[in-house]
C-alpha cells in the first residue's frame, strides 16, 4: 500500500512537470482508488456524482468507471452461481460493483432472462483491507499535510455501514418496499423480485441509460428526467424512507411513448425517518416554500437525529444548497445513514441548480410537473 501511495506522488510530481498526460495520470488515479478497495471506491461514487467545480472534467468521468466496472472476483463468483444452476445468458456481468455483481441470467420461471444481483465472493477480506488502507492514508495526511481527514471519516463507522449492505436478504425486503411504495405508477419504477438469500437477489430485467446518457440523447427530456427524480425522492419521502445511494449508476432511464420514465435500482443503502422527520425534510426540498423556512425545516430535521449544529458555522445568507454542502464537506463526522440522506438531497440540488444557471424558470417548471402528476406538497 506504500508503495502504491508513493507511485502516485510520483506521477503526481510528473503532471506538475507536465510530463505526462491528464488521460495516463488520471488513469492511475482510478487505479490507484480501485487497488485499495472497496471504501475508496465508495468515496470516489459520491465525488463523481456530484458537480464539483474544483474536480477536472476528464477525471470525473473517469472515476464513474468505478460505479459499474471494478470486475472483482469474476471467476469465483462464475463458480458460485453455478453451483446455485444458473444459467448465464452473458458470460460477463452486465454491471460490477465493489460489493455486488449483475448478471443476465435465464429465468428459471418462464422463458425470458432474469437480473442476478449478486455478494462478490471475496468482499468481506476485500472490506477488511480496505479498512486498514484507509486508516493508514489518512495517518501519513495528518503528519505529513496539513489535512485531517480522520475528523471527516469514522473509518469504523463506514466500515460498519458498508458490512450491512452485504445481506441480500435486507436488501431484497427493502427492495420490496419501495416496489410496493412506486407499483401504481407507470414512469417511477422498481424491479420485481423473483428469488433471494442472504447472497443473490434474482430480479425483473429493466434497462434503461444513466442521466448523462440520456440528457446526451434526448437533451430536450433533460427538464423532465430531473423533475421525474425530484418526484420520486418526494413519493419515497412522503412514505417515510429515502434512497441514500443516488449515484448515477443507481438510477436509469427511458423514453416510453415521448414520456421519461425512471427506473431506480440498489437498495442498499436507505435512510427511514419518521413521521415528523418526513414532514421536516418535504418542506425544505419545497421550492414553493420560502427560503427561510425551508433552512428552519431542514435545521429542525437534522435535530431531530441529535446532531448539533452550532458547529458548523452556518451563515445567515447561506442558502440551502450551501447548507447541505457544509454538512457533507465539514470535519464533523456525521452518522453514515444521516450523511447518505443529506448526500441524496444535496445531489438532486445539484441537478436542480445546473439548470436554474441556464434558466432561472426551471422551479416553475418543476412544480407544475408536480402539479401535473397530482402531487402536493
């Protein structure tokens, strides 16, 4: 792992000499992150989702590599799912993930193909090293920089957090309620779960292309496509739980008839809240309420999880997108849970707020599509 740190000061001291590419320096970076597990690959899927003015273009869309394409344990988990008799309807994965791989399979219930989600098989030893090379990072930052990250990240906490997401069992239950939650609605939809265990969960096939992708091709549905992800976070919230793992990877899309439709995947990672914290959290995601109150609502939701805010060194002309980026980006560590919904809220914002710098109207815009599909908040 020292070695792999020292590789990278070195080819960080290349590109300040300009001695390589931004494509091969970068390229290493993501190597780099991949190497020392699952952890950092976790951390990279956050940075890359987000619109983060101080990240190079280039690296960012490098770093989605690392939502859907690590490739670990493939042989292993080949052996594995062939001792459960599936039948590959494509030999690689579709999709593969730090924690868990995607495969096409055929459906052993009718004639069609089905979606394997499957635990890699080497993740616990995975998590475990990636444990002790994280701890170890951010010991030489301390005493070698002037960062210290160890206030940011409770690497025990996080290690905790990422173990739980491995029951397949859990997941599939919650998979289940957000199927039941979006079932009556034809463009917000969840996967129909076939089978599970604590390893596998054998699911309905539904494809669909990432926001970028699909923005890129239907770039007069981007207004739509977001204020169809805005609708969902609000139906989710609305029924007590949110998706906290809203990474590009983790939502699709499609064009059904010129009418997006979004599909949402990976249960994970979810926050539950209660009654009073639903109604805190739909008023300040409200772009019909006033600003004030909106931050007053959000204040009172994260007070409502014991955490205290005196210490953040909140302003009062900060306005609810600084808010929430103080809260990720601040050396408070925060509950995992808690920071995984604050993370989903703060991306739908980004979203918002890049196409509010090209139109000012898009909250108009958003609430009438609200309006339309007769929903109120």
């Amino acid at each position: 792992m020292i070695f792999s740190l020292l590789y990278i000061f070195f080819f960080k001291i290349c590109y300040n000499f300009n001695l390589i590419s931004d494509d091969y320096f970068y390229d290493n970076i993501v190597s780099f992150i991949k190497n020392q597990g699952i952890l950092f690959i976790k951390i990279a899927q956050i940075v890359s989702s987000r619109n983060m003015s101080m990240m190079p273009i280039k690296l960012k869309k490098k770093l989605k590599v690392l939502q859907d394409k690590c490739f670990f344990d493939i042989d292993e988990n080949k052996k594995f799912l062939k001792s459960l008799n599936y039948e590959l309807n494509i030999k690689e994965p579709l999709a593969a993930g730090s924690i868990a791989s995607i495969y096409l399979v055929k459906n052993n219930y009718n004639d069609d193909v089905s979606i394997l989600k499957l635990v890699n098989q080497g993740v616990l030893k995975r998590i475990k090293k990636s444990k002790s090379n994280l701890k170890l990072i951010l010991k030489i930052l301390k005493i070698f920089s002037k960062y210290n990250l160890e206030k940011l990240i409770d690497v025990d906490e996080f290690s905790e957090y990422l173990l739980k997401q491995l029951s397949m069992k859990n997941e599939a239950r919650i998979q289940c309620i957000f199927f039941n939650i979006f079932k009556n609605y034809d463009h917000i939809s969840v996967p129909k779960i076939y089978n599970h265990d604590n390893n596998i969960i054998e699911m309905e096939f539904k494809d669909g292309l990432k926001l970028d992708e699909f923005v890129k091709k239907y770039p007069d549905f981007q207004y739509e496509a977001i204020s169809v992800l805005y609708e969902s976070i609000i139906i989710s919230i609305k029924n007590n739980i949110l998706h906290g793992d809203f990474h590009f990877g983790n939502f699709l899309y499609k064009l059904v008839d010129f009418k997006v439709h979004i599909i949402i995947l990976d249960f994970g990672v979810v926050c539950e809240l209660n009654d009073e914290q639903k109604e805190y959290l739909l008023i300040s995601i409200n772009p019909k309420k006033n600003e004030e109150l909106r931050i007053n609502s959000l204040f009172e939701f994260l007070k409502s999880f014991n955490i205290s805010l005196g210490k953040y060194k909140f302003k009062k002309r900060d306005k609810i997108e600084t808010i929430l980026l103080k809260l990720i980006n601040s050396d408070n560590i925060l509950p995992t849970n808690i920071y995984s919904c604050i993370n989903t809220i703060h991306l739908l914002f980004d979203y918002i707020d890049t196409i509010k710098k090209k139109d000012r109207s898009f909250d108009e815009y958003l609430i009438g599509h609200l309006i339309e599909n007769d929903l109120n908040i």
